[in-house]
C-alpha cells in the first residue's frame, strides 16, 4: 500500500522502528515551513538548527535507502503550511494510507487531527519511540493524588527503569543528593572549553533573510556550534562523560559571569530534536560513572540523571495532562509587559545584562539563569506569563512548547497556581549574590533594600509577597517568608513598597 510518512522537525530519530527496513512502497515527507517559523518570533540560531538537523537527518535516511521528499524554506512549491502539504502530496502521489508520529506540541496535535479528518484514505499515528514514558504515564500515576510531587515521580522512574538501584533501594542508599549540588562556582577546578563544531551555516542564514522571517538574537554564521546531526550529539555526549560530568553536580546551580555554559551538557536540543534518546544519554553517562567510580561521585551523577527522567519526563507528562488550559493560565493574575531590555540586553542590573545576552548571543541559558534570574526578575515584576512564555519560546535554542511552557508558565512563574512548584520561586538580590559572581560588578548594590542604587530585587520582593499573600495564605512552604512579611514594621514595608512601586513604573531605566 503506497504510504506517505510525515517527519516533524523534532522527529528525528534514526534509531524508529519505521527506519528498520526499506519499503519502496513507502515516502518520508519532511518540510521547513512558515508555519513553523512564524507561530512564534524565533532566535535566528534555534530555526537555523532546526533547518539544518533536518537536512542532515534527510540526506541519512536517503543514504539509508529511502524515498524522502525534502521542502526547503526558500523551495518555490513549498505550502508553507502542513494542510496543503499533506493533502497536495496525498492527491499527486496517489497516496492510499497516511501516517505520523505522535507530536509533542499540543497545536500539532489537533492539527494533524484535523487533516486526517479531511483524509479519505486510512491513517495512524504511532509513538516517536523517544522518551521513557507515554503521554498519560504521569496522569495516571498521579490519578487521584492532590500533589503532583516531582519526586514521587522520579523514584517511580528509578525504580521501574531500574536506573542507579540495587534491588528495589536507590544505590549507596540516596535517592537525592540536591544538598551536594548547591555550590557557588569559585574557580576552585578549570571550567572545561566547550565542544565546537564550528559549521558554516552562512548559506541557509541568507536563505533565511531572503524569505523575510521574522528572527532576533545573533549567530556566528562562520562558526555554528550546536550539534545538529546524531553523530555531532554523540560526540556531545562522549564530551559531557569525559570532561563535565566529574563536577556538573557540584556547580549546577552556579551562576559565573566569565563562562557561558559551566558544567552543563548542552544536550538539550540533540535530545528535543530526538537526535538521540534520554535512555542513550542516561545509560551511557552511569555506564561512564560505573567505569570511573575512582574519579565520578554520585552525587554528579545522579544530579544529572535527575534531570532527565524524573523533570524532563515529569514536565511532559504535566503538559500533556493540563493542556490546553495550560497555555491560558495566570492565577497571579499578573498582566505587566516585557521590558524592551529582553530584546537587547540593555539594563544595568548585571545578573540580568548577562543572563539575557548570553540568550541573545548563544540561544542559551543554564537552567538557573532561566529560573532564578530570568525567571525570578520576571514573575517579581509581575510580567504576563502570556508575553514570559512567548520569550522562553522563541530565544531557546532548545524551546519547544512541552517542555518551555510547564517550565516558564508553571515552575518559574507559578501561573499554573502551584501544579509544578510547591512555591513561587522567588528571591530577593541574596540568592543571585550566594550563588554568583554578578553583584560585585552590579551598578546596583545588592544588601541595599532602599536608595537609587538598591538593588532592584530586594524591594520588589517583598512588594510581590505583599501583594500576592492571599494566594499563599494556605501554603505550608510560603509560611516562613509571610511571617517575616508580617513582621516586618509597617514604615519599612512602606518604603520598601513605595520603592518597588517606582521601579514597576518605570522599568526601561533600570
Ligand atoms: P543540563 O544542565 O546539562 O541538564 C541535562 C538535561 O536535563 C538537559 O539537556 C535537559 O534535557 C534536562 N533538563 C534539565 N532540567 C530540566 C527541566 N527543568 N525540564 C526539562 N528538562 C530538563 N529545557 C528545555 O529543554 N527546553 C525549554 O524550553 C526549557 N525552558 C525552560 C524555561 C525555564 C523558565 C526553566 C527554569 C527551565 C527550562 N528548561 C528548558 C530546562 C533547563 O533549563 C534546560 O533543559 C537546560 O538549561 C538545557 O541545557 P543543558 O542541556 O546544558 O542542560
Ligand atoms: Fe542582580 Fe541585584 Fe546582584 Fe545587581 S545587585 S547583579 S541587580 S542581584
């Protein structure tokens, strides 16, 4: 039966079972398209990896002996759109079955739903055979339970998955070594240089300016380092054992102004692009761990493993179990607009000027730069998480809508009203200044609460704890800081408000 197999452009996994033999009855269709670039404003770099992992997987399967038809961004008969791209290529090709993958994004989903209806031949989705769990594992695992607790989660998955356990007990008796993982990076071990790949991607940029596509961010088009074939993501991997692995634990909260990546894998978009497999990933870095046990802790390994089958497949499986009410919520009822700065950079709050630039410039940030700078600043100024989201979405080089919004929406600005974060996370100038070397070149000055110079984070958290304490009169976690709230003597809470209150009205200047 003459059949048509679509291949988003995170679907690219070589190892699927549907690449297991060629069948010269069945045609790959993978296609770049406007519909994919425009549903948000991207990163120039996060559509030029895309673009150029997908022409890379394609060209493979073609050496691999299968038929794939190919639209490229600047192809003249390009739909643009998945509609017409399935429905034209069905009728010309006298298609007589359609299949797909499960997509991970919920608009895909009904999308693709959609045309199927439209369809008058049979059709099938079938799994992308990437992550560990199914869409619903986490829904039916938390069925009737109040608390969606990460952790809960996570020991189901070591325990079922059978990762760093003896018997049915976590090895060495732990299942959790957060506490070793909360050191400030004070240049104690060198920060290994990062693997480059250093790609000339200067062609596909120029096909991408001439199709007028709305882009920010920056890109060394001579040397592009992201991994965008499987092969590039094993070298990553390989790279990740021998040379971040031995600290990634120990510093993985570190904030450090001289270095952009830290002990942090960059695995991100090799694993979101499905270029490899989380199951990969994790048995080679505890095969790795096993080998060198004279020189790999636990403790790193197990704050890595952590990561990406307890909140990597957590936060899917909420995705799936909220959407799409997901996507409107704001129980803070929080509605400023994104400061101009986000777009430059512009501000001279140093842990900012630095967590966003670096975005601007790499498409990346590490996890506590997006959550405890980013993040933090954003859900303090009371910033609509429909404009949060939007950012995350487009500047991540790793940003696909599963994994960004429970993420942003849900754990950095608690818009989900607490179904990822037990707490808001939020801090004022002390936390950015234990974890990071930021405040000592800040113009601000960050043990001051008042003044033109305080650091902007001190008056805007108690002003945001002021005003939201009605949504957390019940939470058990926020009982400490809304008692020191509360003690606080209501002149000093004035000021403080007042303060905040300023900044809030005019935060381009800061
Ligand atoms: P490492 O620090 O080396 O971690 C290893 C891997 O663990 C990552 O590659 C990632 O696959 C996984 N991981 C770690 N934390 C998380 C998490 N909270 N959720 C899911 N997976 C995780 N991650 C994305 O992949 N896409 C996003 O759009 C995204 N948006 C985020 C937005 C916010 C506000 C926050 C706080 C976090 C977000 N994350 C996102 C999670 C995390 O920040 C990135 O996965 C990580 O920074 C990617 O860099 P890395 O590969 O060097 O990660
Ligand atoms: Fe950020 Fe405040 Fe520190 Fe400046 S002083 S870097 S604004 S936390």
């Amino acid at each position: 039966m003459k059949t048509l197999r679509l291949l988003l452009g995170d679907q690219l996994n070589s190892q699927h079972s549907w690449f297991d033999e060629v069948n010269p009855d069945v045609v790959y269709v993978m296609a770049e398209m406007r519909q994919e670039t425009d549903y948000v404003k991207h990163h120039i770099q996060k559509v030029v990896a895309f673009f150029i992992s997908m022409r890379n997987f394609s060209e493979e399967l073609i050496k691999r002996g299968h038929q794939v038809i190919y639209y490229k961004i600047s192809d003249v008969n390009n739909p643009q759109n998945l509609e017409q791209l399935i429905l034209d290529l069905v009728e010309k090709n006298k298609i007589e079955q359609f299949e797909y993958q499960l997509p991970d994004e919920y608009r895909l989903d009904e999308q693709l739903k959609n045309i199927c209806e439209k369809l008058s031949i049979p059709t099938k989705a079938v799994d992308s055979e990437h992550f560990y769990t199914s869409r619903n594992e986490l829904a039916v695992f938390f069925k009737g339970k109040k608390q969606l607790l990460m952790e809960s989660f996570y020991r189901m998955m070591r325990k079922k998955n059978d990762v760093l356990m003896v018997g049915d007990q976590p090895l060495d008796g732990k299942w959790n070594f957060d506490h070793n993982n909360r050191n400030q990076y004070k240049n104690e071990v060198p920060i290994p240089f990062p693997l480059e790949f250093h790609k000339n991607v200067s062609e596909l940029v120029a096909e991408i300016e001439a199709k007028n596509i709305t882009i920010f961010g920056s890109i060394d088009k001579e040397n592009f380092n992201w991994p965008t074939s499987r092969n590039e993501s094993l070298q990553l991997i390989d790279y990740f054992c021998k040379h971040l692995l031995e600290h990634f634990g120990a510093y993985q909260d570190s904030l450090f102004s001289e270095h952009k990546f830290l002990f942090h894998s960059r695995l991100s978009f090799a694993m979101n692009s499905k270029m490899i497999r989380p199951k990969e990933v994790v048995d080679t870095v505890i095969s790795y761990y096993y080998q060198n046990q004279e020189t790999i802790e636990l403790a790193q390994v197990e704050g890595f493993v952590r990561q990406i089958i307890g909140w990597r497949e957590y936060v899917r499986g909420i995705y799936w179990k909220e959407m799409p009410n997901y996507a409107q919520m704001n129980t803070l009822e929080n509605y400023n607009p994104l400061p101009e700065f986000f777009w430059t950079g512009k501000t001279k709050m140093k842990c900012m000027q630095h967590s966003i630039s670096q975005s601007l410039s790499e498409a990346y940030a590490h996890h506590i730069q997006r959550l405890m700078v980013i993040g933090n600043f954003s859900l303090l100024t009371q910033l609509h998480p429909d404009e949060v989201d939007a950012w995350y979405l487009g500047v991540y080089i790793d940003a696909i809508e599963w994994v960004e919004m429970p993420n942003t929406r849900g754990m950095s600005q608690y818009a989900d009203g607490g179904i990822v974060a037990t707490k808001p996370y939020v801090s004022s100038g002390s936390y950015i200044n234990k974890m990071s070397n930021y405040c000592g070149s800040c113009h601000y000055k960050v043990k001051d609460k008042l003044g033109e110079k305080a650091c902007p984070f001190n008056s805007l958290y108690w002003h945001f704890l002021d005003e939201k304490k009605q949504h957390f009169a019940n939470n058990q976690r926020m009982s400490m800081m809304l008692a020191l709230l509360r003690k606080m003597k209501p002149e000093e809470l004035a000021a403080t408000k007042k303060k905040a209150i300023s900044i809030l009205e005019d935060m381009e200047n800061l």
